[in-house]
C-alpha cells in the first residue's frame, strides 16, 4: 500500500571486527529490521622493508561490513550517536556512519521503518552535509575508480559487488558475452568537491565508453566519514585527520574546506550529466529481484544492479517470516516513471508474501554514463 | 534516460562475433595461463634433465590441447550453469522443505556424488600393482570388493553432506567437527597399523578422503551450502556455506577403514609369494578372486615363475598340460584372458617357457607371429573409442548429479528457473567440457605423467626403459664378450651399432630367445649424478614433486570454483589468486613429502599423525573464516589433474623403489596446504587487527570484540 513518508536512512560503513558489537547495540535499542552486505575498504598503505621489492600495488583491502536500516526521523542524531560511540568511529580509520533523507513510498506490510523509542545520548560529535558518488562498473575496475578517492584524501571508498541487469538481457543467450558482475563503490565527499571528484572518476574508469558503467551523485544530510586515507608511520605528532577533524570543530563547519581537487587532471571535454533521475532501491526476497526488474523495464527503468543482502532481526520478531536472504535492486529511473514503475512492480506482486517488497527513493543531484550519440 | 522498449535487441553477425570473439579469448587464455606451468614443466624436466625423450609426443601435443579447451568449457558451464542451479536449490529448499528432507537430500547427493565421479576408478588404477600375498586385505578391496569400497565412501560422503548441513542450520562452528572427525580419525589409524593386512589399506584410505570431492562435486556442494547456509541459520557474517568439503575429506577415510576392519577378519595375513600359492592355502585365497577362472588367470598373468610353479604343485607338466586345455578350448581362454584377441599367445610368447609355446604349433608360425608381435607396440590410439568412454563417463558424472537437482526443483520447489537458457547452455559446458578434458588428460597430461613418472627414479638409480626396448634378429651367441670389474666379478656385453654409434650392452642369458633367436634389451638410463650419489638425486626427486605439485594444483578447475567463490563472498578481500597461490604451495610440499615417504619407506602414520596434530593447534587459533576456507581448500586440491599425476609418479616410484604401495601421497597433499592456509589466516588477521589498534589512542582498543572471532 502507498506510503509516501519520508524517513531517515542510516547507513554504516564498518570494520568487521567492529560490527557485530555495534549491530548488537542497534538491536537493544529496538531496531528490529537491520541489513548488512560485505564490503572491502581500501586504503593506501606503503609496502616497508623486503616487501616493497615484490610486485602488487600499494592498495591494502579490509573486510567490512555496510549496515543499514530506516527508522523515524526523530531519532536518527541519536541514532548516529550511539553508532560513533559504540563503533568509536572518531578515531580515523575505523569505519564511516551516514543519515540520508529518503521517501518510503510503498512495502509489504512488515517492511517498515524502525520505530524507535526516544533513549539518551549525547549529542553526536560533528557530523557535517555530505555528498555520495555512487560508482557502478565492471569488476576489476573496482580499486582503479575507488583509488581517485584514495589520492584525493576525500573518503576510504567502501566496495561491494553486484549483478546488473539491463540491455544485456534484451539480447537472448549471446548476453553470456557480456559480463553482469559489477563493483559498486560508494565514496563520500563535500558538496563543494563532488563535481571534480565525478569528473575524475569518470575519467579513470572511462565511463564514458558504452557499457562501461554508471556514476550517480546523491545528498547525505549528514555524516562522519573516514578519512584515513593512508596507513603507515606517521611523521608528525597529530595524523592529518586528526587536524582536520579538530577544525571542522573549532569552525563549526566544513566550508572552509573548500578547494577544487585534480584541477591539472581535468579533461578538456566537458560532461553531459543527467538530471531529474530518482533512485529507486527495491528490497525484496532473494531470487525475486530478476523477475520484478523485468516487469519494472517494461514500464520504464533502464536495467537495474542487484545486491544480495543479509536480513538481521531477532529470533522471535514477526518479520522472521521474512526470508533472511534480500535482494536490493538499485533501479536509476526517471522522476517522472516513478508512478509507472512502482505500479508495475506492484501488479507484478512486489508488495505481497511472495516477495515482501519495499522500495525507497533517493534523490539523485545529478548522474552520468554513456547514452549514445 | 531514454525510454527503453522491451523488445529483443537483434544482432549482426558480426556483432554477435565481435562480441563472442573476447568471451571465448578471454576464457581460453585464463586456462592457458593455469596449466602452462605444469606442461612446460614435465616436458621441461623429462627432455632436460632426465635427457630421455617424450614418447608419442604428438599424442601428447594434442591432448594438452584438448585439456586446455575442455577446462575453459567446463568452467564456463560451472558458473554459468551448475553452481546458479546449485544456488537455487540451496536457497530454494529450506524455505519449502522442513530441516529433516534438507538432510535427506544432502544424503543422498552425497553419495550419488561418489558414484558420478571418475576418481575412485584412479585408485583402481593405481592399485592393479598391488600384490595379494603382499596384501591381502587391499587387493580385495580394490579388486574384488571395489563395488563395496564405492559404497563405503559414498555413505561417508553422504553423511558429511547432511553433516554440513546439520551445522548451517544451528550455527555450529566447523572447529568441534574438525577435533572430533581428525581425533577418532588418528586413533583408528594408529590401532589398523597395528595390524599387518589394515596397515596396507591406511593409504589407500586416506587417498580416498582426498579424493573423493571431484570437480563437479565440489562446486556443486559449495553453491548448495551457500545457498542454504544464507536461507538458515543466524550468523551475522557474511561468509558462511564452507565446511561441506572438509567433512566430505574426513568420513570416507573412517568408512574404508571401518569397511576394512569388517572384511580383515575374513582375509589370508601378508605372507611370501610362495606359500600363497601353495595347494593347502587354497581355500584361505579363493575368497580374494571373482571365481575359479579369476584366479587361474591371475597366476598365469601376474604371478612370477615361483609362483606359478607352487601353484601348480610344484609340477610344471602341470602347467602345460593347462595351456593345452585353454589352448583348446576358447571359451575356457576367454574366461581366464579376456576379450583380447591371442591373448593366450601373446601370454605364451611373453611368459611362457619354451614347452609352453610349443603349445600352439610349429616353430616357423610362431617365429612370424613373434616378430609382428614385437615390433615397435605403440598403443594403438582409437579415436572412437576414446570419445565415446569419455561422453560418457562425463554424461554420468554431471547428469548424475544435475537430474535429481532439477528433479527437485520442479517437483519439490515448484519453482521456475531465471535464465533457464543459460542454466540449460552450462550444463552443457560442463558435460562437453568434461569429456573434453578427460580425453586430454588420458591423451596428453596422463601419458606424460607416466613416463616422467616411471624415469624419475632414474635420478637416483638405475632404471631401464622398457619403452624402448629393442630386439635383435638372428642373434649369434658368439658375439658375447666378457668384461671384469674390479672385484673379480665377471659382467658379459655385446657391441651394438645403433644410430651410427657402437654401444655396449650387458648380456643377460634370460633376454635370448633360443627358439626365435632374438635378444631383446632394454636399455639402462643410470643415476642422474652417476652412481652413489643416491641423496643428490633424491633431492632432485624432491625438488619435481614439490614444483609438480605446486603446477598441477594451479589447473585444477574445483580450486579455481572455490577461489572465486571466497572471492565472492568476502567482497574481494581474499583475492583468488591469493588463495591458489597459498594451496599450491602446500599441495607442493604435501607431494613432495609424500615421495620422501615412498623413497625412504616412511611409515604413513608416521607423517600423519604429527601433520594433523600441528593443524589442530593452528586450528584452534585461527578464525573461523580461516578455518571453513582452509580446511575445504584441502578437499578440493585432489583432482583431474592432480591426482593421475601423482599417482603415475607414485605407482613408478615404487615399482623402482620396491614398496608393496604408492597410495599415501594424496593423502599427504591434503594436509598441506591446510596449513599454508591457516597460517596465511594468521598472519592476515594480525596485520588486520594491528591496522585497527593503531587507529585508536594508546591504552584502550575500544569496541573490538574478541568473541567476534568465534562466532
């Protein structure tokens, strides 16, 4: 049934030795209905001593762990709260936690937000506007397009891997050619740099080339990101994070920040970005999202990238009727399908037992890929 | 965005071409790149160290060829067909089934598994060296029980199934398994060595274990685990559905051990060839052969010259007067020979006395039948033959295992496939593929393993290479000279001109044929470092099974299916190639361990026992990430091309080397490269916990949890 409300979108990015304690308190707190999917951070860390002979990049990937959940919108700076300090995510590299403003349009009736009871905490410690740059492209080319966040110093960029779907399954059985395995690499920045940072990416990855990916920029209402880009000896008594973090909280914001990174890498053509797109996230049961994203194609949406996720609830929660494998289905779509679409996906059967559906829309600023002469 | 249709894109010709043209590229290029090493490898080490020359080496060409198409198919087919079935049914079938079908189901592909794949044939094999009076209890099972030793490991292999099952369902960690299987495994080891006739079946044994998870099986279960492991279950991590292959590795060995115990009762002990044979010792060795005919034909065909004699009372009238009688009557030679065209001659010619040959006719016939006999015997390869046994070996081993995954699909899940198209098109892969490269593998890798296998232990001895034996006609005993060594003994040589060059040969009187008046010689390939330097050429030995191992564990297509699937499921963390990379390097080790065991004739417990007992320390200090991964990674080492390998240069070393069997090196491979795994684990998961502690401020390391580690 329709909903339309808009909710808070809590998304963690942690270091899987720091997340089961951290999901642990979430679900003390009452939320009932967590996902998680595997990811990899990366950061640059230099090779010392004999290793530095042998060959391999200077890239060094950590497991971790992409948590989130919807809960009502009274509670999220609490929420942020208990997730810095349980995660202690003030100190660099541990891991980054994010609140986004999404509209819940329409679920089956046991896919709902979080309703969370007010607790206490502290205010968070500061959190400031983001923007994220949602990056999709082959696999293999993860690290290459996440390394721009790494030599900028913006964000550690978190990876995790996906399924897309679109022309390729319009081609009958020669779409075995065309490899569905895809890299989704989330990075996180200041609104005034995610334009050279997009431009960049755009560039490493040749996203410009048909078939070779999607980028799309998003708001975050508010953030604290993980910036420790680099791991290795420090030669100086405060790490750059720390300097910055300090800063950030003397001046009481990022503006300061400001600054327009790779200025020597920008490439002469200028950009045809796409506006006016939605994105759609679909989460249903595993195995449904292929069929529903067929339907959602015929009404509008160009092809769509599947997740698997992990549905977290407790043991005796009503939603463990809910199958604990979910597919999220990320579908880019015009504002003006949204209607067509989610009506499809309902005729279709998205919100009913068989899949217990729920989508969510995010508000894309403006997106990029190759859209043809 | 534009406004998408729904209707079918039509492609040229030469765009579906330009499209295909890198997809086939690609695969093709990634199989050369996992088997180059192992091939330029064995060539390399035949041609140039042992200096002998590969025989039939255009056969060889071209089944290598043939390996490397079939591999690139059959994993295409994996991915695109069997694992995504695999998948399906894992996910689909506890949301309809309650636990206990789960678990039934488990069972019952566990054991069909063991009947689909080929590789208990391997062992057979392998084991047609083996010697009755030797032992016993072996011979049997392989032989004349082999139905029983099938059975028995696929009860093992079922149980271990619905085992791996059991523990997805309650969250069960696989450590307590990994204790309890390894240490009542290692106390039934060490109590059959005690005795003399289970003592020989260790090996054997725990060869099965290794090698009973194939490549079909492995991936298969893998997918099934995954997908119910993330249907059930309450882990909070994401990388469960392991631990099904490491348990398929440790049943089976207590199911043969425990099937030889049943039958060692029944069994004759070890004893010399001699009295094995002897009349009032009948009754006790019947039970060991099919039937009467069985036995008489393995006397004449497999027995020395002592032997037969004993078996025949000591009267070798006796034994002519047989020959007459199976010479007379060919049902009564088929029964004893075989299907084989002049079988019975072709045995006269070869073992029989000079009375015995007499059997059959006059000495000219037998002169013209000799010399057509001897001439160069290439194997004579029959194209067809080999196509068929290998379609259909492949149609058994996947369509074995594919139909009662659909069958369950449609009738139990009632579901409809996604893709159905390029589900139906791997599969197909996968069969065609396997067929494909089993053909090479007997063609090519096969042929080659063998002969490096039967010269390598030329490195350390004498050997002679029965390859190229040589007959010479109207042999005049004249020409024999004698030469003298420095003891006094006396040594007799002839000069043979050969290629242009004269050559020595030494004389043996056993080798002329009075009647035919030839002498057959087959010439001697000395030590690599010439003689009493034994210990340089044992490590040369040492040296090619460790790099043999490392190669062949490269190619093996389920190790290939596993790495990318912890390279799924961890994100990309655990890179493929690092794991490959980790369990080469152990099967390397495990290999060359296990021909420093047949060289110097070291007990198999004796290398087991303490291996496992130094894993299951590392084991309890390592994750369980580590642990799942690790342990199935030894499963699945053992394969199509690990494993004729190690068993040709097993069976060829000692056959040199004089040892009553060559199992035990598989066994010893799969332990390996555990380790090389775990303590990889450890060291990834120390630089991991350093890179986090070094983010926080000194004195505390807040929020990390040590029980995060022992979920």
């Amino acid at each position: 049934m329709k909903i339309n409300k808009p909710v808070s979108l809590i998304t963690a990015y942690l270091h899987r030795n720091i997340s089961k304690g951290v999901i642990d308190t979430l679900k003390d707190v009452g939320v009932q209905d967590l996902y998680l999917t595997s990811s990899r951070s990366l950061v640059i860390e230099v090779k010392k001593g004999i290793f530095s002979i042998l060959p391999g990049s200077d890239l060094a990937q950590d497991p971790t762990d992409t948590i989130f959940f919807l809960a009502n919108p009274d509670m999220e700076d609490n929420l942020i709260s208990l997730i810095l300090e349980k995660g202690s995510l003030h100190f660099p590299g541990r891991g980054s936690v994010m609140v986004e403003e999404i509209l819940l349009t329409e679920g089956h009736e046991l896919c709902r937000e979080n309703e969370i009871k007010p607790f206490h905490m502290p205010a968070p410690s500061f959190t400031y506007p983001c923007t994220g740059i949602c990056c999709i492209a082959r696999r293999g080319q993860g690290n290459h397009i996440a390394r721009i966040s790494l030599d900028t110093g913006i964000c550690v960029p978190s990876i995790h891997f996906g399924i897309g779907t679109g022309v390729r399954d319009k081609m009958g059985i020669l779409r075995i050619a065309i490899p569905a395995e895809k890299e989704i690499i989330h990075s996180f920045t200041t609104p005034y740099e995610a334009d050279s940072i997009m431009d960049m990416m755009i560039e490493a990855g040749r996203l410009d080339q048909p078939g070779s990916g999607f980028i799309y920029s998003y708001p975050v209402k508010k953030g604290l990101i993980n910036m420790r880009v680099a791991r290795g000896e420090q030669r100086h008594p405060a790490s750059i994070e720390q300097i910055i973090s300090a800063l950030d909280h003397l001046k009481g914001n990022i503006e300061w920040r400001q600054r327009k990174p790779g200025i020597e890498k920008r490439s002469v053509r200028q950009k045809r970005y796409i506006t006016g797109l939605v994105d759609m996230l679909l989460l249903c049961d595993d195995g449904k999202g292929t069929e529903l994203i067929k339907a959602a194609m015929s009404a509008g949406a160009g092809g769509a990238n599947i997740t698997g996720l992990r549905h977290i609830r407790p043991p005796d929660s009503p939603l463990s009727e809910i199958p604990p494998a979910r597919d999220l289905c990320s579908m880019v779509v015009p504002e003006e399908s949204v209607e067509a679409v989610s009506m499809t996906l309902k005729n279709a059967g998205a919100f009913t037992e068989r899949c217990h559906g729920q989508i969510h829309l995010r508000k894309i600023i403006k997106a990029f890929t190759y859209i043809g002469k | 965005m534009p406004q998408q249709t729904s209707q079918k894109i039509r492609l040229s010709m030469r765009q579906a071409i330009a499209l295909l043209l890198p997809y086939i590229k690609d695969r093709v290029v990634a199989q050369i790149k996992s088997v180059w090493l192992i091939i330029l490898y064995l060539v390399f080490f035949q041609t140039f160290i042992l200096k002998i020359a590969i025989f039939e080496a255009s056969a060889i060409s071209i089944g290598i060829g043939l390996v490397v198409a079939g591999l690139a198919l059959f994993m295409e087919g994996l991915f695109l067909g069997l694992m995504r079935l695999g998948s399906l049914i894992g996910g689909g079938l506890p949301k309809r089934s309650p636990m206990i079908v789960v678990l039934g189901f488990g069972l019952v592909l566990g054991f069909l598994a063991t009947l689909a794949e080929p590789s208990i044939q391997i062992l057979q094999m392998a084991g047609k060296s083996v010697k009755p009076w030797e032992a016993p209890l072996l011979f049997l099972l392989l032989n004349r029980y082999s139905n029983f030793l099938v059975y028995a490991v696929g009860a093992g292999v079922g149980a271990s199934v619905c085992l791996g099952m059991l523990r997805f369902y309650f969250s069960i960690s696989l450590k307590p398994f990994i204790y309890i299987s390894v240490g009542v495994l290692l106390l039934l080891t060490f109590w059959a060595s005690l005795d003399p006739n289970l003592n020989n079946i260790i090996g054997l044994a725990w060869d099965c274990g290794g090698v009973t998870t194939g490549p079909v099986t492995v991936p298969l279960v893998l997918a099934l685990g995954i997908g119910i492991s993330r249907m059930v279950g309450t882990a909070d991590s994401g990388a469960t559905g392991f631990g099904v292959v490491t348990l398929a590795s440790l049943l089976p060995v207590a199911s043969v051990l425990g099937l030889g115990m049943y039958f060692s009762g029944s069994v004759p002990q070890p004893m010399s060839e001699k009295d094995f044979f002897k009349a009032d010792n009948r009754s006790g060795i019947e039970m060991l052969f099919k039937d009467r005919e069985a036995l008489s034909g393995y006397v004449l065909k497999e027995a020395g010259a002592d032997g037969r004699l004993s078996f025949f009372e000591g009267d070798s009238r006796k034994i002519t007067q047989y020959i007459e009688e199976l010479a007379g009557s060919r049902d009564k030679s088929r029964a004893v020979f075989g299907d084989e065209p002049y079988a019975l001659e072709k045995w006269a010619l070869t073992q029989g006395t000079e009375e015995q040959t007499t059997v059959f006719g006059d000495l000219n016939n037998m002169q013209k039948f000799a010399l057509t006999y001897s001439e160069k015997n290439t194997s004579r390869i029959d194209i067809l033959v080999l196509i068929k046994k290998n379609s259909i070996s492949a149609l058994k081993a996947i369509g074995l295992l594919t139909i009662p995954l659909f069958l369950v699909l449609f009738l139990l899940l009632r579901e409809s496939l996604p893709y159905p198209d390029e589900i139906l098109l791997g599969i197909f892969f996968c069969i065609l593929g396997f067929a494909t490269f089993n053909m090479g593998i007997e063609l090519g890798l096969d042929k080659l393993g063998k002969q490096v296998g039967a010269k390598l232990p030329s490195s350390f001895k004498a050997i002679e290479l029965t390859e190229e034996n040589k007959t010479i006609n109207d042999f005049d005993p004249g020409l024999v000279q004698t030469a003298v060594s420095g003891g006094g003994e006396k040594h007799q040589f002839f000069y043979v001109k050969e290629d242009g060059k004269i050559i020595t040969v030494p004389y043996n009187p056993d080798n002329f044929d009075r009647t035919m008046r030839q002498y057959q010689y087959t010439p001697v390939k000395g030590p690599l470092f010439g003689s009493g330097s034994a210990v340089a050429g044992i490590l040369v030995v040492i040296l090619f099974a460790f790099i043999m191992g490392y190669g062949a564990t490269l190619a093996e297509p389920a190790l290939n299916a596993l790495g990318a699937t912890v390279e799924e499921l961890t994100a990309g963390t655990f890179k493929k190639s690092l794991l490959m990379q980790a369990v080469a390097v152990g099967v390397g080790a495990g290999i060359a361990i296990g021909v420093l065991k047949i060289v110097l004739s070291i007990p198999l417990v004796w290398i087991l026992l303490p291996s496992y007992a130094l894993l299951l320390i590392i084991t309890k200090l390592s994750t369980e990430e580590f642990v799942n991964i690790g342990w199935d990674s030894a499963g699945v080492t053992t394969g199509p091309i690990t494993v004729p390998l190690v068993l040709a240069m097993g069976v060829g070393l000692s056959a040199q080397v004089g040892v009553v069997e060559g199992f035990g090196i598989l066994a010893a491979a799969s332990v390996y490269p555990i380790l090389t795994v775990l303590l990889l684990g450890l060291y990834v998961d120390r630089k991991r916990h350093a890179a986090l502690v070094e983010e926080s401020s000194p004195g505390d390391v807040p929020g990390e949890e040590k029980q995060n580690e022992d979920q």
